[in-house]
C-alpha cells in the first residue's frame, strides 16, 4: 500500500504529478489532509484551471505551511492570461523558491514584480514565450546563477542584453534558439559566467540576414555549442576556458576556433570549406582530442593540432556526418611531439581503410611510443581485410593493446 511508505517519499512522487491530482490527495484519509501540502516541486498546468481563477487557499497555504518549495513550475496554453502566474509566484518566493519553469507555449509575459523580490531564487527557466520588455528598475537577486532561455521570443536584439545585464552573479547560461525566436544578434556579454550551451539545431529553416552570436565572457570555463544556421559567430576573451564541445556550419569560424587556445577538452565538429586554421591556434594545454572526420580539411587541421598540441594524451576521431572529403595527407616532416612522449589512446569510429587513413593509422602506430590502447571500429564489409593490413603494422609502443571491432 502507497500509505505504508514513508512521507518523505511520498512527496517525492507526488512532486512528479499535476498539481490538481497533488491537492486531490487530501480527501484520500486524514493522514494525507495535509501531507500533499509539503509537496516540494508544484507543477501547474492549464488542467489547473480552477485554481489559477481562485486564489485565496494560496495565501492561506503560504501563511499557515511555510516550506521550502524547490520548484515552480508553469505550463500554460496561449488563451492564459499572465496575471494567474503573479500569486503562484509570490506564494513561491514567501516558501523559499529555489527554481522557477515557466512555459507559456508563445504567449506574451511579464516577468511578476515577486521574481525580483526573490532571494532564494537559484535557478529561471523561460521557454517558449514572449518576454515583454523589462521594467527600468528591474533587477533578478544575486542568488539567480542559472539562466534557461528556451526559444525565448524577444522584442528586439537589446532586450537579449538588457535582460543579462541585470543578473549580477549569472554563471550558467542555457540558450536554445529556433525560427521563432526572432533575435538577429544575440549578444552575451557577462563577466561571471561559467558555463555556456547554445543549440540553434532546432530551427526550421536558415534565417534571412546576418543572425548569429557575439559571445564575450571572461569567465568562461565550459563552452558547448551546435549550430548549423549561424553565418557569424564571434568569441572573444575567454581565456579560462578548458573544455569545449562545438558542432558548427559557419562561413567565417575563426573567431570561434581562435577562442580555443586555453582549452583542455575538446570535441570539434565543423563542416567548412576553407580552411581558417593556423599555427598555435590551440596552444599547449589540450590534453583530450574528439575530431569529426566530416570536414573537407580534416585531415590537415589533424596534422596541424599534432604539431601544436604537446600535451595531447587522447585522440578521438569519428565521423558523425558522411562528407567527400580531400583524400590527401601530407606526413610531417618531423615527428610531433605529442607522439614522441604523451599520446596515450587511439580511438578510431567509421574507420574506412582508405589508401590516406591507413597511411595515417599506420604512421600513429609506428610513432607513438607511450601508446597504451588503440581501437578501431568499421560497418564496412571489408573490415577484416582493412583491420589485418593495420595488425601488420609495426607498433612503436610494446605495451599497447590493439582492438578491432
């Protein structure tokens, strides 16, 4: 029986379910009158309708229940009027909101005056809305470090920046882009943030135009990104940033690429024609390589990350997308360093056993002296003829272990 279990979890499950089937446990006996009370995450959706029309059992909740409520969250149809969120809200924030999720299925919204009163408030998830223009005197609390905007429809570029210009401690930031949204330029300039992750991979169709990110965020330590319809992409002063994961289309990549010189942890896919790459681009600290073999000059940006990356310890290629790409590979003309005394694992997906990839497996194998694993994987038909050709292949390093699959 569900009434044996402990109350602890039984708000956890009741903290999964709507919020009109929540309050309806209370005629279930006396033991549960005022158990679902504590509830500590409400979701509300348009099914509630009753209760966002009758608000006076809210007031009397927050007055005679004070709790910690950790989330809020809102999941309404286009005919519901902003004003039903205002009183969830303030009962929230006199609970010690900790997380507020409101999605209001492209409708246009006011940000209530209660979410700037909130001190507690730790974490903001906006999706699918129309975010009115802020008040002048707007300011979210210094407790808010997160920040989810979730195809966020804006009145124009500079409500993008008015609106990450009053979060005075935002570390974590969430974009996610699609045709709705409707900003050109979307401008992130915060000093504190942390973490940044941008999907634009969403979207129907290319937008007319330039349309795009300008990124500067000095504290940037973890940078994820896909986005195949941005023609412009600029990073600047991200100099703390030690991993990355960047899937992009974009006609001008250097800024973003050239932004990578401090990074550690990298997975890198471009599909791109020309080639923006130049030497150093990626300094001596990248420990951790995952290359998509999709780009046409693959396999001179590879030669190229050798060369310059001394520390590289992990080497990762895989081919996500099938791209013709230039078959031709020039061999350094003297071995990179990273082979000679750092480069650990080997692992190569999609490997086709083209006439350049066996030459440039077989160069890997035959320099890498401090090699611990290496590991091939191929769908082709032919892979045990591809893979018996490689098993022939001197190994530089006697303590490797070669893995075909």
């Amino acid at each position: 029986m569900i009434s044996e279990l402990s109350d602890d979890l039984i708000l956890k499950i009741l903290s999964s379910l709507p919020f009109k089937q929540v309050r309806a446990t209370r005629f279930l006996s006396k033991r549960w009158r005022n158990l679902w009370k504590w509830v500590p995450k409400l979701n509300v959706g348009h099914e509630d309708h009753e209760d966002l029309i009758s608000w006076e059992w809210i007031y009397r909740l927050a007055k005679n229940n004070p709790q910690v409520l950790e989330r809020l969250d809102f999941k309404l149809i286009s005919d519901s009027s902003g004003d039903r969120v205002s009183p969830w809200v303030a009962h929230a924030v006199s609970c010690g909101l900790r997380e507020l999720r409101i999605e209001f299925l492209y409708t246009s919204l006011y940000l209530p005056s209660y979410v700037y009163k909130c001190g507690t408030l730790k974490t903001l998830i906006l999706c699918k809305l129309h975010l009115e223009d802020l008040p002048p005197w707007a300011c979210l609390p210094s407790s808010l470090k997160t920040l989810h905007l979730l195809s966020v429809r804006f009145s124009c570029d500079e409500s993008v920046q008015r609106l990450l210009s009053i979060c005075p401690v935002l570390e974590d930031l969430v974009v996610r882009r699609s045709t709705y949204t409707s900003v050109e330029i979307f401008t992130i300039s915060v000093p504190t943030l942390r973490s940044l992750s941008i999907d634009y991979s969403k979207a129907v169709s290319q937008p007319a135009g330039v349309h795009g990110f300008v990124v500067n965020a000095p504290s940037l330590r973890y940078l994820n990104i896909r986005d195949p319809f941005s023609n412009l992409l600029t990073f600047t002063n991200m100099p703390e940033l030690v991993k990355a994961n960047v899937k992009v289309v974009c006609d001008q990549p250097k800024s973003l690429i050239g932004s990578l010189t401090s990074v550690r942890h990298l997975s890198l896919c471009t599909k791109i024609s020309n080639n923006p790459y130049h030497r150093d681009i990626f300094g001596l600290f990248l420990e951790h390589l995952e290359l998509c073999t999709c780009s046409a000059e693959w396999l001179n940006l590879l030669t190229r990350i050798l060369q310059d990356a001394p520390r590289l310890r992990v080497l990762k290629l895989k081919s996500i997308h099938y791209v013709h790409y230039n078959d031709l590979w020039n061999q350094p003309s003297s071995v990179p360093k990273c082979l000679s005394s750092h480069l650990e694992i080997l692992e190569w997906r999609e490997y086709k056993g083209t006439k350049t990839e066996k030459k440039l497996a077989k160069y890997i194998l035959g320099q890498a002296r401090h090699l611990k694993m290496a590991t091939f994987t191929s769908k082709s038909r032919e892979k045990h003829h591809m893979f018996n050709k490689l098993k022939s292949v001197p190994i530089c390093s006697k303590a490797c272990e070669l893995v075909f699959k």
